[in-house]
C-alpha cells in the first residue's frame, strides 16, 4: 500500500510568469472558496471556465472576469491555460484528468481523485507520461496549525505516537447534489469528508496497514451513508480513528495527537468564517500552550501549487497519495458492504 511523492520531478514547461488557470466544475467549492482566494493571489490569474452547463460557466466566468466559458471539455483544454483544477463530480475527474493530461495541462484535481483505485492509478501514470503535475485537493494540510503541528511530531517532541484522532461532523441532507447519487459520486460520507480525514491521518501518522470500519445512516436514508467510522494500524506507531458524518447539527471538528511525551489538538481546523482555529500544545515538562490563527487554507494551497509548478518542485499532496486514500476507502467499503464489521 505504501507509495510516495517523487523526489525530482520534470515538468515540461516550469514557468516563470503569472499562473493561467482554468476550472472544470462549478459547484459551490468553486464559486464560494476557490475562486473567491484566487483572485487574492497575484501570480494567478482566471482565464477559462468549463461546465456542462453553458449558462453556469458563463455566469461563472463573467462573476470572476475570465475571458472564456465553454461548455465543450476540448474547445476548453485548447484555451491558454497552464493548469486546471477539475472540480467537477467524482465521475467525471477520470476522464477529464486523462484528456487535460494529453493536453499538456498541469492539474489539480478534487478529492477523491477517482470512482476507485484502477481509476486513479491510470491517472496518476497518464500524468507522469505527458510530463504534467497531477496535484490533489486535500486543502486541510495547507492550514498553518496544521502544518506546525506537523514539524513538531517530525522533530519527535511527542515522542512514540500512541494514537491520531479525527472528527468532522456536519448537517447535510440529502438532496439533488451529486454527492447523493452513487453513481456519480461513489458513495456518501466517506469519500467527502472522509477522504480528508483519511489524509489527515496519514500526514501525522503515516501509512496504514490495518483496519477496522463501520459505515451506516444513521438519521438520513438516501443511496449512500451518513456516517463512517473506523480504527486504523499505523505501519510505525500508534493508531489513528476518525469520526464522520452528514447528520449533526452541532458541527464538531479536531484533530488529536497523542504521543508517549505529549498531546497536541487543533480544533475548528475546518474553519468557519470569524472563528479562529486552535493550537493546543501539552509536552511532558512544559507549561501547556495555545495559539490561534484564522487562515485560508485555500489560498496557501493555491501558493503551494503555484510554487510547485514555477519552480519544478514536488507538490504538498500528489497523485500518489490520493491513490493510497483510495485504497483504503475501497477497503473500507469492502468491509462494510462483506458484513466484516
């Protein structure tokens, strides 16, 4: 199960100007998130807009002043444009990756990456063979408090890891979203949210050799699950467990990480407009520490991109790792469609 990001990466065309980007998908993430933080970063600009429905890609366009909309995926790689975020519905990110590949275009694509693990493998080597970036949108590693807490357990202050937790539980139900259809989406809960929790998991922890999950619906009946829950074995140390759902009204998100030395939490990582996320630092001999940040995790991943394609470096999140989330979504799934939970 355990791949890794390559060290040295040949990009056809590292670029030394403003990056052009196109969007392939116009969901709320788009409009009310993604396009909203690339218009505050300099080096990027918006220059086409892709959806089925030409109504929305125009009107999505015109609202961000992107010169072009398209409701045809070729008229829309054959823009001027050096990278596409393909945010469309999970059932169209294969092919729209494959093609955008053959196009020469750098990408980013939203989790998960793909309706199942061939699917994403096929993406990931299409990508590597026409020399483009393939990077993922798992936009919670970009939070600054995540991040330190990321060097703090590299430099092992914690000491021996015993156990990663992770919630996040919000209000959803079910409607027209494509999220609720399995054919277009794959399943519930677990491929949305869980998905991150599940790349969360493997930043602290690392790679994961065993599980044991539960998947249900709980309060909202519909063609996928409203709630997943699982234990996870770390390769290394310790173990992880993430909660999540569509069905509590009271929203509930933090990180644990729990060491033999000390704990560190991060709470509201998963921010919500004028609340500010929490650092809570406890180490064995020390006073315990808080620190707050409110932070777009948005516009750090979309600086991270950039730098990865202007200086030809590796990205945060690549293609590899939404392979191995993947994978382990897919077992999930096989475990609880088998009746092994």
């Amino acid at each position: 199960m355990i791949l890794s990001a390559p060290k040295v990466l040949s990009i056809k065309n590292p670029l030394t100007r403003k990056v052009k980007w196109g969007i392939a998908g116009c969901g709320n993430f788009v409009e009310n998130s993604f396009l909203p933080a690339l218009q505050m970063i300099q080096r990027g600009k918006l220059v086409s807009v892709y959806s089925h429905d030409a109504q929305r890609s125009k009107f999505i366009a015109n609202k961000f002043g992107a010169p072009s909309s398209f409701n045809n995926y070729s008229d829309f790689l054959k823009s001027d444009i050096d990278i596409i975020f393909v945010a469309s519905s999970n059932a169209d990110h294969h092919w729209q990756v494959i093609e955008a590949a053959k196009a020469g275009k750098n990408i980013l694509c939203e989790k998960p990456i793909a309706m199942n693990v061939h699917e994403a493998e096929e993406m990931v080597k299409v990508c590597k063979e026409n020399g483009v970036l393939l990077m993922i949108n798992f936009v919670h590693r970009f939070h600054p408090l995540i991040i330190k807490a990321k060097e703090l357990v590299d430099k092992n202050l914690l000491g021996k890891i015993v156990s990663v937790s992770a919630s996040f539980n919000i209000d959803y139900p079910p409607n027209d979203n494509f999220r609720f259809k399995k054919n277009l989406s794959g399943g519930g809960v677990l491929r949305d949210l869980g998905s991150h929790m599940l790349d969360i998991l493997r930043y602290f922890g690392g790679e994961i050799t065993g599980i044991k999950a539960y998947m249900d619906n709980v309060v909202y009946k519909s063609e996928v699950e409203d709630f997943a829950s699982a234990i996870l074995k770390f390769e290394k140390s310790g173990y992880g467990y993430f909660n999540i759902s569509y069905n509590a009204k009271k929203s509930i998100n933090r990180i644990e990480i729990l060491g033999h030395k000390g704990v560190i939490s991060i709470e509201n990582f998963v921010g919500k407009k004028n609340i500010s996320s929490k650092l809570v630092i406890d180490l064995e001999g020390e006073a315990k520490k808080a620190f707050r940040k409110r932070a777009n995790k948005v516009s750090y991943m979309i600086r991270s991109v950039h730098k990865s394609i202007i200086k030809n470096q590796p990205p945060l999140v690549a293609g590899e790792d939404a392979v191995i989330n993947m994978k382990i979504i897919e077992e999930i799934e096989k475990q609880c469609s088998s009746g092994k939970n």
